[in-house]
C-alpha cells in the first residue's frame, strides 16, 4: 500500500507542473486580492462601526472568491501530490459539493452587485424603477441570503449526484474542478449539467441586463451633459463607470464561456482547451475584483498607499 501511494505521489507529468504552477499563481494572487478588499472594508467598519449596502455585497464577495480559489489550489495540489485520496469516500463529493457552493456564491453575488449598482446609479423615471431605487438598501440582505441558500441548494444536490456516480465510477480523480470527474456520461451526469447550465445562465442573464441597462442610462446623461457644454468632474466620473461597467461585462462574458465550455469538455483529460479554460476561469475572480478596486475610490486610494512603486509613478505624474 505505501508503495502504491509513493507511485501515486510522484506520477506527475509535465502537464500537471505547469498547471499547478499557473493555478498557484492565479489562485494566490486572487486570494490576495481579495483579502485586501476584505480587510480594508473591516478596517472601515470598525471605524464607522456600519456597512453600507455596496460594502455589504464586496464583502460578502471578497469572502466568497477567497474561499473558492483557495479550496481550489488546494484540490489541484492533493490531485496532483496525493491523487489516492480521491479514491476514499467522501473526499471528491466534498469537494465537489465545496467548490460548486462557493462558485455559484460567486457568480450570483457578482450579479446582485451588478444588478445594485444599476438600480443606485441609473435613472429612469419608470414608477418600478423608482421604487426599486428606494428600497435597494434593505432588499440586498435578502439577495445576498438568497443567494446563499441557493447555492446551498445546488451545492447539495451536487453532492448527491456526484456520491452516486462516484459509487458506479471508483476511477474519478483527474486534474480540475469537480466537472472533470471521469464518470460516465450517463444519467447521473446530466442533471449537474442541467443544474450548472441553468445557474450560470440566470447570473449571466442579470447581469447583461442590468449592464446594458446602467450603460444605457450613463451614456444618456452624457449626451445631456455635452449638448448643456456641462464637461466638468461629473461627466468624467460617468466616463469612468461606463468603462469599468464594459470592462466587467466583457470579463463576465468569458468567464461564462468557459464555463459553458467546462462541461462540454467536461471528460476530457489534458487537452490544451481544457487547460486554457481554466487558466481563464481561475483568472476571473482576481481580474474582476482589480476592477472593483479601481472603481472604487476608497479601495483605490487604500491600494496606492499602501503600493509604494505605484504611489511613486503617481507623484512623478
């Protein structure tokens, strides 16, 4: 039995390295992204000993990316260092269950963030709209517990399906998230397609909408504010959303894709597409929260201080 273990250890290819490597650094420089958002919003709230309703979803979000890369750095090392622990039940349903709670809590909460920031800052004088602009601040907790309680939901689904095929395919441990579990593609495969497909396609869903919504609305209001020869700060902070606005959306577009991508090539064992995949997926959580940082003033400013390379090309400008 040792042996066999020593073998199992040590049987990495070239393959795995590599994508151990790329995933190590994506995944710690994510979490270290994200535990700066985190920590600069604690440092807040102890000061101010309050959470407004867009630290509230930053928040909720930081912790939600920094779990999920680091449960995922820490399957991608045990499946590569120590693959036959995957063979002892209930090792891969867990992390199965573990990864797709935090994953589908990460989808969604970028959603509700995207969809609070269209209802705070567009302005459309629809009488649905205006109420919703009012009572935003006490519905985020129920989406942010919505959320929750959903990807509970799938995240035990997940488990029970992924169990059952576990118990007809004993030969389950590939490199990947749980989606590249080597079972069979038959009915106890399916429904996690359907599950997953249906999850990234409503956040995905709320968040074109609300994108094409707030750019929509900014690019309305630079339009009056250009025939009004009103150019000031104003007009270049509606600039500056509007580019951070397409610049989520185009990121959230990939980070779809592959996605959608992940369970087409679900099966497949180190094939070049399944590796860029990734690479691009485990890239979403840490580029999309850079673009959170420099949107928003407060993490922007903390950054630069803290940055002395970056704080030194700021005062040369």
């Amino acid at each position: 039995m040792e042996a066999c273990y020593s073998q199992d250890k040590f049987n990495a290819t070239s393959y795995d390295v590599m994508a151990m490597v790329i995933i190590t650094l994506e995944a710690f420089a994510g979490m270290w992204i994200n535990t700066f958002i985190v920590s600069v919003l604690c440092f807040a709230w102890v000061k101010k000993k309050s959470f407004n309703s867009n630290e509230k979803i930053l928040l909720f979000l930081g912790c939600s990316r920094f779990w999920y890369l680091c449960i995922t750095w820490v399957y991608f090392f045990l499946s590569i260092i120590y693959p036959w622990c995957f063979y002892v039940h209930p090792i891969p349903q867990l992390f199965a269950a573990i990864q797709t709670f935090l994953n589908f809590s990460n989808l969604w909460v970028s959603a509700c963030l995207s969809v609070f920031y269209c209802i705070k800052i567009a302005n459309f004088r629809h009488i649905f709209f205006i109420y919703l602009k009012g009572k935003i601040d006490r519905i985020v907790p129920w989406l942010l517990l919505g959320s929750v309680l959903l990807s509970l939901v799938i995240c035990i689904l997940v488990y029970i399906i992924t169990d059952e095929a576990h118990c007809n395919n004993l030969n389950s441990t590939t490199l990947g998230n749980f989606w590249k579990l080597s079972v069979r593609m038959d009915e106890h495969f399916f429904p996690i397609f359907f599950i997953s497909g249906f999850g990234f396609a409503s956040a995905f869903t709320a968040v074109i909408f609300s994108a094409l919504l707030l750019l929509f609305s900014l690019w309305s209001h630079k339009r009056k504010m250009q025939t009004n020869s009103a150019k000031n700060l104003s007009m270049d902070a509606h600039i500056k959303a509007m580019k951070s606005i397409l610049s989520f959306f185009f990121i959230y577009s990939i980070n779809f894709t592959c996605l959608v991508l992940t369970l087409i090539y679900a099966t497949k064992k180190e094939d070049p597409m399944t590796f860029l995949i990734l690479v691009f997926q485990y890239a979403f959580p840490a580029v999309h929260s850079l673009i959170l940082i420099f949107s928003n003033p407060k993490l922007e400013k903390t950054l630069l201080r803290i940055l002395p390379c970056v704080k030194c090309k700021a005062c040369m400008r």
